[in-house]
C-alpha cells in the first residue's frame, strides 16, 4: 500500500474532521426537521428547518467538506502518493464549478460540476485504496456505488436521493469511524506484542 505510520498519523486527522463534519450536518438536519415539523416549540431562527438555513448549513457543509480533501490530497502528495491528486482535482472543479454557476455561467459551470463529479467517485476511489482496514474499504467501495447510483436515480426518480445521499454520509461515517480506530489501535497493539 505504501502508507508509513506518519502519514496514517495525519490520515486521522482527515477522518476525524469527516465525522464530525458529516455527523454533525446529518444531526442538525434531523433535529430541526423534526422540532420545524412536528412540534409547537418556538426554535430560534437559526434552527428553523426552512430552505436558507437548509442551504446554509449545505454551503457551510461543503466548504468544510472540500477543505478536507484538500488536506488528504496535500498530504498524500506529500508523501510520496500521487493519488493525492484526485482529492485536489475534485476541490478545485467544485470550486470552478460554483464560481462558474455564480457569475451565471451554466454551461460552462454545469461541464465544471460533472467533472468534479467524477472526481468525487475517484476521491472514494482513492479512499478505497488507503483504507487500513478491510471493513472500512468495503464501506468506501459500496459508498461509491452509491453515488454511481445516486447519478442514476436522479434521472429516474428524484425522491430517494435524499436517502441515498444520508446512506453514502452514514456508511462514509463508519469507514472513517473504523479507520480511526484501525489505525489508533495499531500502535498499541505493536507495542503489547
């Protein structure tokens, strides 16, 4: 595989972030669904599960999001690894593509975004192949299927993304949840025996 005991030290740090990020986004999403939706509580602004909040936590999600895979991208490339690529390229296309959306470039946005789409389902790819642990790699690999499907059902039949892409976030939790503990637990165990 070609990962030292360094570079699996800062790849927790990656995983750690994608966690807390992603758990975190999930979390709010479910609490101030359910409190907007089926009960009569007064909710600050901010909780309120209404489509601007709905989309700043999106914007906020998905810039703290594409500033971790920059840092995977740079710290594989730092060591040696030129997967690391992929994660930059997938980071600067969605920035591209978003830049291009705003100043109300579709066209040119929209090639943007399905590049960086593809490069999404390689940034998994590149997951995939980093995984220390056998679990965890599965978990990438059936996420990134996900997504390939993701792009299918889109065309067919918009409702269940929704639950796909809470799929793809649950299942990339876990990997990264094992990864961490993977690799945590590998000094110790060195050191027991």
């Amino acid at each position: 595989m070609g990962i030292d005991a360094k570079t699996l030290g800062r790849l927790v740090w990656f995983y750690v972030g994608f966690v807390i990020v992603n758990f975190a986004s999930l979390l709010w999403l479910f609490i101030t669904s359910y409190l907007t939706i089926y009960t009569d509580i007064p909710l600050p602004y901010f909780m309120l599960y209404i489509p601007s909040n709905i989309a700043m936590l999106a914007l906020i999600t998905l810039v703290l999001i594409l500033g971790l895979y920059t840092y995977l991208g740079v710290m594989l490339v730092r060591s040696g690894l030129d997967r690391g690529y992929v994660p930059i390229a997938f980071t600067a296309a969605m920035i591209i593509g978003l830049v291009l959306l705003l100043t109300r470039q579709f066209i040119a946005s929209v090639i943007s975004l399905i590049i960086a789409l593809a490069l999404m389902i390689g940034s998994y790819g590149v997951l995939t192949s980093i995984a220390t642990h056998r679990a965890s790699r599965y978990m990438w690999l059936v996420s990134t299927m996900l997504i390939i499907a993701a792009i299918i059902l889109i065309l067919v039949n918009r409702s269940v993304i929704n639950y796909v892409g809470a799929a793809i976030q649950s299942l990339s939790i876990l990997a990264c949840a094992i990864e961490v503990w993977s690799i945590m637990g590998k000094p110790s165990q060195r050191q027991g025996s």
